[in-house]
C-alpha cells in the first residue's frame, strides 16, 4: 500500500506537469526514478500479454505488465489532470510569472540531477546532448497551426502529444499548442468532460505510448548514456518556453489583424525577454525558483537516502 500510493503521488506530480505548456511530464517521471520502469511496463503490452488476457489468465497478466504499478501512476495523472485544469487555468491567467518561476527552477535543477546519470560523457554522449538542447530550443519559435477538432487529427494530437508526454523535456501541451488543439482538449474538453474530443485523443495516446515505449527502451538498452544525454539536452533546451517571463507574438489573420477566440487573440508563441524593473514580482518569483531548485534537490536527497 505504501509503494501505491508513493506512485500515485508520482502520477499526480506527472500529471499536473503534463498540463502545463513547457513541463514535460517525463521530466517528473525521470527525476522520481519511474521513467525507465514506465517504458518497460508499456512495453509489455505485447503478444504474450495478449495470450494471457484471452486465457483470463488475469494474475499472470498484472505481473507481466506490472498493471498494479501502472494503474497507481495514471490514476495519479488522472486525478490530477481532472482536478488540476481549472486551478491551472486560474493560476496562468491571474499569477502566470508566479507558476513559471516554480516550475524554471524545478526544470532548471533536473538537468544536473538527470545529466549526472550519464556515466560516461565521451563525445556520442556530448553530440547528443547539443542535439537535444537545438531540438527542444527550436520548438520555442515553431508556429502553432489553427485548431482542428476533425476525428483523425485528434487521434494524431493524442499519438504525438503523449510520445512528447513521457519525453523529458518535450511538454505534451506545447506540442498541443503547436498543433492547434490545446485549448481544446487540454482546457475545455476537460473541464466540459466532452467525450467526443476526448475519446479520439485518448485512443491515439494509448496506441503511441506503446509503439513508442518499445523504440524508446530499446535505445535506453542498446545507447543507456547517449540517450539520457539527448533527454538531458531536451531538458535544458525547453527552459527557453519555461522562462516567466515573455513577450506574446500573436496569430494573424491575411489582413494583419489578430485571429481572436472567446474574444481574445491567439497566440502564436513567446519571446522570452528579462522583466522590465526589479520589483516584488520579481523578487517573489526569484524566491519560488529557489523553492523548485530545492524540492528538486529534496527528492534526490530521500531517494540517495532511501537506497
């Protein structure tokens, strides 16, 4: 029971990360040290798990795909997508400097704490270190497309939006952004509980998670330390869409004019930019960025502690 409810903990901290734009929930699972126990448990999502269920062989089935341990964390994710929307929502549109900082500081300490699991940086590791930081800092300034609620295109949100999820450093909801379909499915479908918007996204999210998972623990099996060098470079490459502070470049209609939704313009991406004065938003959020480079380094501490 113990180790149930350490992983739904996990899940819950996953899943307010995944939705947030710039947070990537793998980065969660990475630091807490369930990321590589994920991909394996989605892995086993394959023909022998398949057997087994047609055998209604069900206990076999639950430890060969450690089902008890899945089940822990996505309720957690869950939990936490569902009761957390509403409050993030009010968060970015009423304290947005405030939420930032909290989680620069969190992203910002887990590229030490995950770069130092690299054994060995030769030059592989160092190539895929820069790869990734260039990737994850060029979608900073990719242009999102129009939203698009079309069955197909949600079922493609979900296959890429969750293969992003459980990539340290690669928001899910930026790339939903990036397509189109954030406010959609990530704010309104959930908060309205609208299962036609939600079914297609979730059918693509479950048949990405385990085509991907298999690609992804074969690289972290075959190139353990190139591929945590590239995660790591992920990482620090998307503190440039974490940053609290930014300047909104807008979506523009063939006249010029701001493409507007509820009455707002859309944005099309941010610039980050250093704040204007030095004031107590400033210093407060200073503050809370100290606050997530610790609670990072709390975690790394019980865990050394722990083992």
């Amino acid at each position: 029971m113990k180790s149930i409810i350490l992983h739904l903990i996990k899940g819950i901290a996953m899943g307010a990360a995944n939705i947030i734009p710039g947070v990537s929930g793998g980065t969660i699972a990475l630091i807490t040290g369930i990321f590589e126990r994920l991909i394996d448990a989605f892995k086993s999502f394959d023909g022998k798990a398949v057997k087994l269920l047609f055998k209604f062989n069900l206990k076999a089935f639950a430890i060969h795909t450690d089902l008890v341990f899945l089940i822990s964390v996505f309720a957690g994710v869950g939990l936490a997508i569902i009761s957390l929307a509403r409050l993030f929502d009010f968060l970015f549109t009423n304290y947005p400097a405030y939420i930032w900082s909290f989680f620069f500081g969190l992203v910002l300490a887990s590229v030490y704490f995950v770069g130092k699991t690299v054994h060995s940086w030769k030059i592989s590791s160092l190539l895929s270190f820069i790869i990734g930081t260039a990737f994850a800092f060029s979608v900073t300034f990719m242009t999102p497309a129009t939203e698009n609620a079309n069955f197909f295109y949600l079922v493609l949100c979900g296959v890429v939006a969750v293969c992003s999820m459980i990539l340290p450093g690669i928001s899910g909801s930026f790339v939903l952004i990036l397509m189109g379909n954030y406010q959609l499915v990530a704010i309104e479908a959930i908060n309205e509980r609208n299962i036609a918007i939600l079914l297609p996204v979730l059918i693509g999210a479950v048949v990405g998670l385990i085509a991907f998972s298999h690609f992804l623990s074969w690289l972290l099996k075959k190139y353990k330390d190139q591929t945590i060098a590239l995660l790591t470079g992920f990482i620090l490459g998307s503190l440039s869409i974490i940053w609290p502070w930014k300047e909104a470049v807008y979506l523009l209609d063939a006249t010029g004019a701001p493409i507007l939704k509820d009455g707002l313009p859309k944005v099309a991406r941010y610039i980050p930019e250093l704040p204007a004065e030095l004031n107590q938003e400033v210093l407060i959020s200073a503050l809370l960025m100290i606050v997530g480079i610790l609670t990072i380094w709390a975690v790394e501490y019980a865990a050394k502690t722990k083992k």
